[in-house]
C-alpha cells in the first residue's frame, strides 16, 4: 500500500528488481594512460609580443583556464597543431572561436598578434593530451574494465578532462620513491607507447575513473579467477587484501579496513585503509602514487580500489566502492 496526501491507494503486482552482482577478474598490474581531450584544452592566457616589439595579451579575460577550443573560423579543431596551423592561415586578425565551458558551448572573439616571424597568436597556454601510469582494477567477462578509481585532471587547472578517446598501453614499474610522513612516494616507469603494446581503448574518464574495453586478456591476470563484487553494505571493519605490481608481478598484500562511509560526499573517500603488509610498507612505505585503483579484496570478493594516500601517513589511504566504479 502507497500513502498520499489524498489518501490510501492499493498497487498491484509490484515488481522488486534486484540488480545482479557482476563477476570480474581483480586487476592490479600497472597501465599506460594516454588520453587526448575533446577539443584543445586552454591551461590559461598569457603575454606575447608583436611585430612591432610590443606586448600584448590578445585572449585575457575572453578564454578561461578550463575552456576547450571546439572550432576557430567555423573550423573543427582535432588538436593543438590544427589550432597553430588554422592560426597561421588567417589572413585577418580577429579569431571567432567555438568554445566549450562548463558544458555550455560559446562563440568568442579574440584579436589575434602577429609576430616578428610572421607567425599569429592567441596568448593562451593550450594541452590536448596527458599521459601516466595507473592500476587496472578490474576486468569483465566481456573485455570492459575499470582502473584508478579516480578520475584524470589536469595538472594545472585541476579540472576533470574531457576526453576525446585514449589509449590504454602496456607499462612497467622500473623504480619505487618510498612514501614518508609529508612526501608521498610514487611508482616510476616506463609505457610503451607501440602499437603492438596497445592493450585496448579509453572511452570515458569520469570521478570514479577510466573504463574502456580491452582487446584481449593480459597475460598478468591470466592465472586469476573470476570474482564477485561486493554491494557496498557488505563491506566491514578488518583485514583485506589489495593486488597491485612494483616489483615485476601482481601480488597480494594485507590491509585493514579502518573506516567506512557509505554516504561520503566524495565517493573516492568510501573507506579508509591501512597497509599492514610489512614487505610491502619495507619497499614502498605504503600507498604511494601509481597505486591508485590497486583492488581490494575481502571475504572473497572485490569491494573497492585504492585511490588517494594520507601525506601525513603513507601507510594510510582511501578507497572507492567497487559498486560505484561499475555504474554506469
């Protein structure tokens, strides 16, 4: 029975759908990261000087750190090198520019400087790829995964990016920068960046992080077996397991879930572990950068991955819900 305001109203043949739970293999070994954004990403505006030897800042206060240049002249834009191209085409000073912010699209103009080589200029600082080395989490049956728990953002504007496509490598820990109170540590290596190396595609980065489809199963997980995941009023208090590589191969380590909040405003901030692992706090001291998205295992299923490190304490860390980095 349903209660209103207007008083009691009977529903039949009420249907309660509960969402399956979905099987994967844990990931941990460690990926290459490159993403190219959607549009020319602007990382803020700055001074250049003209044919006359005068300076000038054609695009302040018209483009913002955050922006992405879509189109200048009515002409798509696939990355920087067609914006400096299309730039150095115009016969006439004044750019209409197609800009995305904040969702919204716009049309700006900005005044363009020639320069003593000839050249034209915006004044804006522009990316349009970034690249790193992350941990795969997790992998479906049907080839889609899931990796850092967090989303990718810009180094300089701290802003989500918004991403074109990407490409996910073959990568390697070549060197571990042990965490100490007040300086995380971080996993080094090396991405191969070949196209025989490609382990599959990019196609959405978002606060709970990468997802893609993979082209085949790496070898590394190829002795793991299939999980469940766990709904995240499931997970407790105690001992559990991460799996991630800085040696060459995934292993396991032990952990303590310390703290769980199933309603945190910042779903990257789910749980709070610790490493008690002492092999792993003798090499790394505990979570260091390149960890994020290690999954985390217990009672026998994945319920969630490593994402941020404490500062003040590198065996210390929080960690996401598995159940959100599968959503939709």
């Amino acid at each position: 029975i349903r209660y209103s305001l207007l008083g009691v109203i009977p529903i039949k043949n009420v249907d309660v759908t509960v969402i399956p739970r979905t099987r994967v293999y844990a990931g941990g070994m460690p990926v290459g990261i490159y993403l190219k954004s959607r549009g020319v990403m602007v990382i803020g505006t700055g001074k250049v000087t003209d044919e006359n030897g005068s300076e000038a800042e054609p695009a302040y206060g018209i483009l913002q750190s955050g922006d992405y240049i879509e189109a200048i002249n009515g002409k798509p834009l696939s990355d920087k090198e067609a914006l400096i191209t299309n730039l150095n085409r115009m016969g006439e000073s004044e750019a209409l520019l197609r800009v995305r912010r904040a969702g919204k699209e716009l049309e700006l103009c900005v005044d363009t400087v020639k320069t003593e080589d000839g050249s034209r200029k915006l004044g804006a600082w522009v990316r349009d790829d970034t690249q790193g080395i992350g941990t795969l989490t997790y992998v479906d049956q049907d080839g889609r995964y899931g990796a850092l728990g967090h989303g990718i953002s810009d180094v300089d504007t701290g802003l989500l990016m918004q991403i074109r496509d990407g490409k996910l490598y073959r990568a390697s820990v070549g060197a571990v920068k042990k965490g100490e109170k007040g300086n995380p540590g971080e996993l080094s290596g090396t991405i191969y960046y070949r196209d025989d190396q490609i382990l599959g595609t990019i196609t959405s980065n978002s606060e709970t992080g990468i997802k893609g489809m993979l082209y085949a199963m790496p070898q590394e997980l190829s002795g793991h077996s299939f999980v469940q995941t766990a709904y995240r009023q499931e997970v407790h208090t105690g001992n559990a397991s991460i799996y991630c590589s800085i040696d060459g191969s995934v292993k396991e380590y032990t952990v303590e879930i310390e703290k769980i909040n199933l309603s945190h405003r910042d779903i990257n901030k789910s749980m709070v572990i610790r490493v008690k692992d002492q092999d792993l706090l003798e090499k790394t001291g505990g979570i260091v950068q390149g960890m994020s998205g290690s999954p985390i295992l217990q009672d026998g299923k994945l319920i969630g991955a490593v994402t941020h490190v404490f500062v003040a304490d590198p065996s210390r860390g929080y960690a996401i819900f598995a159940e959100n980095m599968l959503e939709k």
